[in-house]
C-alpha cells in the first residue's frame, strides 16, 4: 500500500435532474444505471468495462443532482454550483496514506472515511456500495477533486452496467480550459504526484488524463462545434468506443448532431447536458 494514486476514477457532472440527465445519456448510446438516492443528492452513472475493477479502480461518469443542499453532505453543495462537469474523483492505493501525505503538504481535507450505501435497483435488487473517500476543502486547487477507493468496484462493471449500444470501454480524459494551463497545472502535479506534458496531467501508472487547454488552443482543437463556451473550468470527456462509425450512426439515428474532431467527432454540450463528448477509436492519437 502506497500514498499514491491509482488513476483518475471518474468525472462527476452536476446536472438538473438525474433521471433525466440520464435519459439524455441514452440517447447518445449509453446504459445509464438506475437512479440512486443518498442524502440531499441523487445520481445516475455511465460505468466503463475497461478498467482495473480488481485493483479498487472504476471508470465512469457520474450524473449527480443535488436536491436539498441542506441535507447534502459538505463540501458537496459548495461545488455543486454550474451545472456541467463540476468535480474530479481520483482512486488512491490506500487513502489514509494519501490523506496523511496532503495534510503534511498543507492541504485542508477531512479524514479517511469508510463509507456504504444501498443501491436499489429496479428488480428488487440491493447492492451495497462501499468505499474509503478523503474530501478536501474546495478552492486548493482550480478545478475541484477529492479521491476514495471502492471497496465494491465490481458493482461498477457488471455487464448490465457496461454494455453500452454505443460500444463505449473507458472514459479517456477529462477535458478543461485555463488561462494559464501549467500554472493551473501545478498543483495537480504536487497534489496528485504527477506529470505535466503536451498539455496534460498524467498519473504515473493512470489511463485517465485531465488535458488542460487555453481559450485559444480549445477554440481551435473544436472549431468545429458551434457556440462552444471557452471559458475556463471542466468542459467535458472523451470516451473510447469499440467501432467509432458504429458509434457515430447510432448517435446520427437518434436526431443528434456530430461535429468531427481530430481523433473522432463531438457531441455539444446543449445535447449532452451541459457536457462536452468527444467519441474516439480504441487506437487514436492525440497530439
């Protein structure tokens, strides 16, 4: 067991309304779970089979509404604000190592805590999710994060979970703007142990990347797409599909708009919940 991290786990996007948000999912292939209810909070998720379940590591898109603020735990309603990708959360190796590393370092977090929760699945089914989560205070860092380790990580990928129309297998990147993307990078490098590289944050041994773009890099890398919001904070994802054309009919035939990209094509955000999609092969190249 180590202070590190195992990778970026997944992306939580704050949306109105989460049985609805996922609907929206759908509709771009998707298997979206059935909605979950926690404290002042509800979700859906969009679960990825490749990844390292075994390890404690999922992969997956969050959809989180939040419905009473007042009972939602903190710091939750204090980054809960835009609706749109709203937070990071990474997977460590053993958190309380990596809570102990961030507090001697200066930052401001809770303690490891060892949480569950029931699941309830349509078919009478109940799952109990456990897992370890630390939750920094926010404003440590420019886009938001906090990190666990799944206890339960094969409640993630079950094949009803995963088997997405669209053919989806992993979320690939989290996709930002910045003014100044390394200085908005440099703590991400300090806090998370990691590297910054052709203009993204790299884990050592992770398979999610955050890419941070400047307004001008961002206009241009999606020119493409009309009316896109350059400003800075979290923008969205781009996920790998088994068969990009397959993936990209399925979205045509549902009455969606594509837009192509250099590795693949986009989804805008006003069809996809505020939320930049970028859909790519298994095998593109990003500069």
């Amino acid at each position: 067991m180590t202070d590190d991290f195992l990778d970026l786990d997944h992306l939580m996007v704050h949306v109105a309304d989460s049985e609805a948000a996922g609907g929206v999912f759908e509709r771009l292939g998707f298997v979206a779970t059935p909605k979950s209810g926690m404290p002042g909070l509800s979700n859906r998720l969009l679960c990825f089979p490749d990844t390292a379940a075994q390890d404690g590591v999922c992969n997956y898109i969050e959809l989180m509404q939040l419905e009473d603020a007042a009972l939602a735990p903190q710091p939750v309603p204090r980054f809960l604000i835009e609706h749109g990708p709203a937070s990071m959360v990474l997977c460590a190796d053993d958190p309380a190592a990596v809570r102990d590393r961030l507090a001697a370092d200066g930052m401001t977090l809770s303690p490891a805590l060892e949480l569950s929760r029931e699941w309830a699945l349509p078919n009478g089914e109940v799952l109990t999710a456990a897992f370890a989560v630390a939750i920094p205070e926010p404003g440590q860092a420019p886009f938001y994060w906090n990190f666990c380790k799944h206890r339960t990580a094969h409640h993630y990928v079950r094949p009803d979970f995963t088997g997405h129309p669209n053919g989806a297998l992993r979320l690939a990147e989290v996709i930002a703007v910045a003014d100044d993307p390394a200085a908005t990078a440099r703590p991400y490098v300090n806090q998370w142990k990691a590297r910054f590289e052709n203009g993204r944050v790299c884990l050592p041994n992770g398979r999610v990347t955050l890419a941070i773009h400047d307004p001008a890099g961002f206009a241009v890398a999606f020119a493409s797409i009309p009316n896109l919001d350059a400003r800075p904070g979290l923008k969205g994802f781009r996920v790998v599909v088994a068969d990009l054309d397959r993936a990209r009919t399925l979205v045509k035939t549902a009455g969606i708009a594509t837009w192509p990209v250099a590795t693949g094509f986009a989804v805008a955000p006003a069809d996809a919940a505020k939320t930049l999609v970028i859909f790519e092969g298994p095998d593109a190249a990003r500069d």
